[in-house]
C-alpha cells in the first residue's frame, strides 16, 4: 500500500519546511509527498530541489501558473500514484505515526467497503479541532457525520484515489477557489468513510489563509462558489431550511456583483424570492465592504 501525501503550496516556504520534517520523521515511508507549486515567487522551488537531492523521501514537485488551490488539486490527483490520497496543507503538519496508523487501519475500513477514512485534527498545541459525539459510528458519509453523527471542526480526508480521481473541479474563468465540498459532496455518493478517532494532523490557521479570509475568498471567486451552491440545492439540499439558507447564500452573493434575474435565474426562484432580503442583510454584514473596496 502507498499513501499519496498532496500538499498544494502558494508562497509558504517559511511553513512549508515544517510540513517536510514531519514526513522525513514518519514511522513508515510507505508514502510519497506530491506538492503542487501554485506559481510561487518565493525560494519554495529552490527549497523543494534540495529536499529532493537530499533524498530522504520520494516528492514529485509540479510547478504551475498561478490557478488556485482547486486547479492544484486538480494536478495533484492526476499526478498520484499512491493507493490512497490525503491532502495536507502546506502551513500544516503530520503526527509522526500518521502514514503508519493510517495504513494500518485501511485493511478494516477497505473489507468494511469504505472509500476512504475520516480522522482527526489538532491544534499545533495538540487540543482537539475535530470533535464528534457519535462515540459508536464507525462509517458515515462526510454529510451524516455533520448532520447526524456531531461532527464539528474541520477533518483529516483521506480517499481512495480510484474514488477521488473520479471528480475533478470545473475551471471557472477569471477565478481560483471553489469550495472542496464540491467533490466531497461526489464522493458522499460512493460510500462512506470509516472514522479514525486520533488526531494525526496539526493544523494551524495563518492571518493570510482560507479561514481568515473566506468572505473575501467568496467575494473574488463568486462564480465558482455559486456553482457550488446551485449543485448543493440540486443534488444535495434536502428540506425546506437546507434549500432556504443556500437560497439565500446564492442570492448575498450575486446581490454583491450586482447581478441581474437573480430571482429568475435560482434552482428555486421562490426560495431565492423569500429568501432576498435576510440575503441583502448578509451583503451588508459581510461583502458591502469588500464591494466599495
């Protein structure tokens, strides 16, 4: 068994080093570290070539045009060659038995007919950010474990990479980020995921990352985030008050661009109707701003 580490990077070689030790110090090499380079303009090229000559472990490095994280794990699937797929952040790091538990684990999770695995992630002072209250769910999709099993905080994925090579994200011209939701909503369908309760992964959230970011990230890709939006209601919403709030996520936004037939052009033109003004109060709460700006 192979496990395909994939880290996409966009200017992190003061983080990216940290993220490296923690492969070079894994208790099973079992793995290969696929990075993607974003268009960096820093020395992550420079420092990536002299990780590889020092060999230590096996890294297949791309370097592209700057394209957004999507696009980049676009790449990183098609450039796997592991049995399994786990992306790590590149401000991000691995315990230093992740590799190994991780394929010790499989053999259950792959005869229980998993399409992957669900584990935890810590804070970099190793308190919980993954919690869940269902201490007796084994397998649950990544949408039951939310809705139904009391999973909260953000989650170490791992997929089989037959599964996840299955989807990739659309290109959206002029834009860079859709949310990877996208394709975990895909793979929901496939099956389930088998839950691992440790906590492999340290997280760390920066000042110029996603989480501090996300109306501005939304607000810049608009497009691809109502893509995302408009195949949550029409493929995964389910009742009136899942369809309500992305009715109104959808409405905020293109309320935001100033865009026209907003009602007319909704999966639900009634739900994006009632829904347009608690919709105009998050434009003004969360993108007025970065509209006049």
């Amino acid at each position: 068994m192979l496990l395909s580490v994939f880290t996409p990077t966009y200017n992190r070689a003061h983080t990216l080093g940290r993220l490296y030790e923690s492969l070079c110090n894994q208790t099973c090499s079992s793995f290969e570290w696929v990075v993607v380079d974003d268009g960096s303009t820093d020395d992550t090229e420079k420092m990536v070539d002299e990780w590889i000559a020092e060999g230590k472990i096996k890294i297949n490095y791309f370097h592209q045009m700057n394209s957004g994280k999507s696009q980049a794990h676009n790449k990183g699937v098609e450039l796997s060659k592991g049995d399994l797929f786990v992306c790590v952040d590149s401000d991000d790091y691995l315990r230093e038995d992740a590799v190994e538990r991780v394929l010790s684990v499989w053999p259950e999770a792959d005869t229980a007919g998993a399409v992957g695995i669900l584990a935890f992630r810590v804070h970099s002072d190793g308190s919980p950010l993954t919690v869940i209250s269902g201490s007796g769910v084994k397998l649950s999709t990544l949408r039951d474990a939310y809705k139904k099993h009391g999973l909260s905080g953000d989650t170490m994925l791992v997929f089989r990479r037959n599964i996840i090579s299955r989807y990739s994200f659309p290109v959206v011209e002029g834009e860079k980020f859709i949310p990877e939701g996208y394709i975990y909503n895909r793979i929901d369908k496939d099956g389930a995921l088998y839950i691992l309760r440790e906590g492999l992964y340290f997280c760390e959230y920066l000042p110029d990352g996603y989480t501090s970011n996300v109306n501005r990230l939304l607000f810049n890709n608009h497009k691809g985030y109502i893509l995302h939006i408009n195949d949550r209601l029409e493929n995964v919403d389910s009742g009136f008050m899942e369809k309500l709030k992305d009715s109104i996520r959808y409405d905020s936004l293109r309320i935001a661009h100033g865009e026209k037939k907003i009602v007319s052009e909704a999966v639900y033109p009634f739900l994006a109707f009632i829904g347009y003004l608690p919709a105009y109060i998050v434009y003004l709460k969360r993108y007025r701003n970065l509209r006049n700006g």
